[in-house]
C-alpha cells in the first residue's frame, strides 16, 4: 500500500533536515526539490535525509536521491541519510550510493560527527 | 590439534556466512531490478504523454542501476513524433551537442547494444560487450568521448525512434550482461507504451486541432456564414464529416486507453515469465525429462525449472504461488530467481528450500506464500533427492504401485525459520515420477463453485499415470495433458496448470 509522501524541512545548528514521511516515489520529486532548495537556502555544511524508518523507495525514489547527493557534493554539502530500514540500506549500498554519503542511525548520531 | 581443527571449521563456518551473505546481496539485487521493472511498467502505462513517460522512464534507470548521467532522445522528428530530450546529470547545451553527434552515426548502424568501459586500463572495468559490436566502432568511440558507457536504440515498429545513452555507474563497478538484459527488458517496456501513447497524442493533436478551427470558424466567420454553417439542417451536411471523425477519435482514445494498460500488465508479466522459463528440457543420460506449464489468465502463478549442476545431474523445482493473477506471477518470477541464485551456490537441499523460505517471508505480505517441490535427480548414481513444502504429493510410479512425496515441510513464506527433511530414492529401469501443480487435479471443476470432487481428482491422475508409465517421458506428459483436458472440456481453466515427468530409460 503505497503511503503519501510528506516533506519537512528545518535547520539547527549547521544542519539542514530534510525529513520524508511516507514512500519515496516519483511523485515526490518536485516536492523533494522545493525542499531542498529550501535546505540549501540555510547554507548548512551538512544535509539530512531522515525518513521516518517504514519509508519504501521505489528505484525512482533512489534516482531523486542520487540527484540531490550528487548536486550536493558539487556544491561542497555532506548529505547524510537516516531512518532506512536494513534492506534500504543495502540497495543503497548496491547501487552505489553509500561511496558518496553516510547512512547513520539517527539525527543526534550526524551532530556528534 | 584442535586449536587447528576449530579454526578450520571457524573458517569453514565464515565462508559459508560470506557465501550466504553473496546469495543475499545477489537476491536483494534481483528483486530489486523485478521491482523495478513492474512498477516502471506500471507507472508509465497510465501515462499518456511522451515527456512524461520519458521523465518517469529516466528516473527509475538512474535508481536501478545508481548513475550520474542519463540521456533519452526521440529523434524521430516527423509530423507526429517531434523531437524529445530528457536528461539528468549534464547541461542541455551538452546533452543537445551529444545527441546531434549521434545521430548520423546511429542511421548507419544496426547495432542493438553498445557498452564501453571508460576505465580502458582498469581489469576490474572491462567491457562486457557480449551481445554489442565492436569497441572500435565510431558510435563506441563517440560514447567513450563524451564518458557514456552504454548505448541502447529504442524500436519502434522495427524503426529506431531514438535511444537511451547511460553514464558510468555510481559504484564504479562495470554493465554486466544481467545489467544489459534488465535494460532491454526496460527498454522494450518503454517502447511498447512509446508506440501507443504517441498514436494517443497524435490523434488528441488532431481533435484539438479539428476543435481549434471550429472555435475559430464561429468567432471569426462572417455571421452569414455561420448560420449558414450552423443551420441544423445543413449542419449535418457541412460540419457532418468533421463531427463524425471527432467522435471517432474520442471512442478511439478512450479504447485504446483502456486497452493499453492492460495489455501492458499482460505483455509485461508474459515477457519476464518466458524470459525465466527453460527453453527446452535438460538432456542427462537415461532418464527422459518433459514439463508444461498452462497459464489460466495469460500469465501463471506456478512455475518450473531446471538447473543443469552437472553433465549427469539436474535440479527441479515446481512451485505454486497462493493467489492467481499478475500478483502470482510476479511473485513466482520472484521465487523462480532466488531459487537459480540458491541452487547455484550448491547448499543441500532443506538449506536451500529454509534460504526461499525465509527470502518469501521477508519480501512479500505476510498474506503471500508458495508450494514448492524441489528435487535433484542424479543419472550416474542414480537416485532422486527432493523435499517438499507443502505442495502437491510427487507420484512416484513404480512397476504399476504408486508412492507419494511428501517428505519435506511446511509451505514457503508462512514463517519467518522453518526447516526441511529430505528423502532420497533409488531410481530403477521404468520408474516414472509427475510432480504437478493442483491445477491438474482441479481442472474440470468450475470457479464458480470449486468443489475439488468435480475436478479430474488424485486417483484419475495416478490411474492415468500407472496406464501410461510404460511410455517415454514427453508421452506420458502428453497422455496426461489429454486426459486432463478431455475431462475438463468446456469449462475454462481457473487455475493455472503445471507439471514435470521423468522417465527412467
């Protein structure tokens, strides 16, 4: 059952949030886009994908978050990924996305690094 | 000592855990790529606009393979097909630059695949060029110029209308063979719903069109004209023709909509399901092997296959999944896939059906379960091992006497750990072995009302096998396949119907 996909964005203390609650599917990609723009505009050193630990991710959800991995890096932004399940990991892990950002457990976890 | 021998088996006991940990990846990657292609198939089947079927195709590659730089041209350019881009990971100056390079070079080509590496000198990027033409080709030379690795024409109506042009990979690993089947089969996807929604946009084109110049015909006519025009009586005569080709081209949209997403799901689900079913039966010395599979929608929920381990010895599996329909068949798809990856690492038999069984159970609702027969039969020694989980009873006939397989467990998926037994049998001269899916057993009952004492039944099949057991394996196949079907003549199959024979010779 595909959940609706729902986009926070807030800033504290260098860190960008971009928290993702439901599935990560090709509808979300404007969405995804406005609120990245939006973390960008906080000129945080560091971004964070939370998902909310349930979130599915369909391959077209991966490419939106290959795009704003990859615009990140160019921009000299880390972006960490959080709240993804052990199998979400390892398809991130597989399609290579694990070379160019960090899967950690948890918010606190990015703000002690 | 035996600090050496328990060092031994702790390295013993790591390799299997490696290797358990490969087939995990190797499945979870699989599912992945099947994943992928349903619900891109899905996806772009309700669309009914070439830039959006484009858009939604680019993105689910970029995921499905974890690149930086993906391209889709529709060059085609006529009256009906514009000219299309869509791009990620580039500037469109660049990508625009790059696809007006390529054009002259892909009329002179008849080239289905082309894959460079761009790393020439790394071992661990090489080229797998298997079903693609030379690297030395100007097309390859122009892809490995621009950092593109991978070449793929979309076809249409044996036209290339374009094509899909990929970056390198984010894991820097290199387009393996199973990376360029997956991107055919996706391609292939893309130019079924290509072909049908070009035809939608072009006839809308033309009903706005059509519609366009009566809204200006009545604002910009002369008003004489326009009651001319517009006077029921002549209306039917002037605007007659227009009208009717209007509503011809609305009840043609709204069919071949309709008919679109179907066929799609069908094509689809059909395409992948003969892509995994064995092309023929495997050949090992003195024992005859034959299989049928009958889909009851167009697409089944039960399969079979065999794995050649060896020249003497083949492994089997017969499975059917809980449910009928496309969601069957993907999550036989599903199951036949782990089951070639599970028996290629050479696990025994009940390890290999707990490995399925867990696998089911994670990636599946918890609604969602299989049978299953797995067997491997061995010519040089002679034997039959298998285990069953909870599928039909395997009929093992035997000079007329009849013994059911059934040692095994319990079903696949229903459990998160469940473990297996297996039996291991002597084969002699004439033995005669049908494992079947239950659809033989229920055919001739009626869906409406499925009361398995109105289906062709066990004992038919066993009375059928045990008068037919002196015949070679593709006959006896064929006397049973008969006999079912002349006993459920006139009522339509509703479950599908499958089964595999052995003969010992």
């Amino acid at each position: 059952m595909h959940r609706e996909c729902k986009i926070n964005v807030h800033e504290d203390n260098d860190l960008a949030t971009i928290e993702v609650l439901g599935d990560l599917t090709a509808s979300a990609e404007k969405a995804i886009g406005t609120a990245y723009q939006k973390a960008c505009g906080y000129n945080a050193k560091n971004i964070l994908l939370k998902f909310d630990g349930k979130s599915r991710i369909n391959s077209a959800g991966i490419a939106i978050v290959i795009n704003m991995v990859i615009e990140s890096q160019e921009k000299g932004c880390k972006v960490f990924i959080a709240g993804v399940s052990k199998h979400f990991r390892k398809i991130f892990e597989l399609v290579g996305l694990t070379k160019y950002t960090t899967i950690v457990d948890s918010e606190e976890e990015v703000r002690k690094l | 000592m035996s600090n050496v021998i328990q060092s031994e088996a702790e390295e013993s006991e790591t390799e299997y855990i490696h290797d358990g940990e490969q087939t995990e990846d190797a499945l979870a990657r699989r599912v992945y790529h099947l994943n992928t292609l349903y619900e891109l198939n899905q996806e772009i089947s309700t669309l009914r606009n070439v830039h959006e079927v484009l858009e939604a195709s680019l993105l689910y590659i970029i995921g499905v393979f974890g690149l930086r730089r993906v391209l889709i041209a529709i060059y085609k350019n006529d009256e009906l097909h514009p000219r299309r881009l869509v791009y990620r990971g580039m500037r469109k100056d660049t990508a625009t630059r790059f696809l007006k390079q390529l054009e002259p070079h892909l009329k002179a080509t008849s080239v289905r695949v082309v894959c460079v590496a761009q790393d020439a000198t790394s071992p661990s990027y090489p080229s797998p060029l298997g079903r693609g033409k030379d690297e030395g080709s100007e097309l390859a030379k122009l892809l490995k110029d621009n950092q593109f690795c991978v070449w793929l024409p979309l076809e249409v109506d044996e036209q290339t209308w374009g094509g899909i042009v990929l970056g390198e990979k984010l894991s820097e690993t290199a387009f393996t063979e199973d990376d360029l089947e997956l991107l055919s089969t996706i391609a292939i996807n893309i130019q079924n719903v290509l072909s049908n929604v070009s035809l939608i946009e072009a006839l809308n084109q033309s009903v706005i069109k059509e519609t366009r110049i009566r809204n200006v015909f009545q604002r910009y006519a002369p008003e004489a004209i326009i009651n001319e025009v517009l006077n029921p009586s002549n209306e039917e005569l002037l605007l007659g023709e227009s009208e009717a080709v209007r509503r011809m081209f609305e009840q043609m949209i709204a069919q071949l909509e309709e008919q679109h997403v179907l066929e799609q799901d069908l094509n689809w689900a059909h395409r992948v399901q003969e892509y995994l079913l064995p092309n023929q039966s495997p050949q090992i010395p003195n024992i005859g092997i034959a299989a049928r599979s009958i889909p009851a929608r167009g697409v089944c929920g039960d399969f079979y296959d065999f794995i050649s381990l060896n020249p003497y010895e083949v492994a089997f599996s017969l499975a059917d999944i809980a449910g009928k329909g496309m969601s069957a068949a993907m999550i036989a798809t599903m199951l036949q896939s782990a089951t070639r990856l599970c028996v290629g690492s050479y696990y025994p038999i009940p390890a290999i059906l707990s490995i399925l069984n867990r696998f089911m159970f994670r990636h599946t609702e918890t609604t969602r379960y299989a049978t299953m027969f797995y067997g491997q039969v061995n010519a040089q020694e002679r034997t039959l091992t298998y285990s069953n989980a909870g599928h039909t009873p395997g009929i093992f006939c035997r000079d007329g006497k009849i013994q059911l397989l059934e040692i095994g467990g319990s079903f696949v998926g229903i459990f998160e750990q469940c473990s297996y037994e297996q039996e291991t049998i002597e084969l002699h001269p004439n033995d005669a072995l049908v494992i079947y899916s239950d659809g033989v057993t229920d055919a001739g009952a009626t869906p409406e009302a499925p009361n398995p004492e109105d289906g062709f039944g066990q004992e038919r099949l066993e009375a059928t096998i045990v008068a037919n057991a002196s015949l070679p394996a593709n006959a006896l196949l064929d006397a049973i396949s008969d006999e079912v079907t002349r006993y459920a003549s006139g009522n339509k199959l509703f479950d599908d119907i499958t089964m595999i024979v052995m003969k010992v010779e």
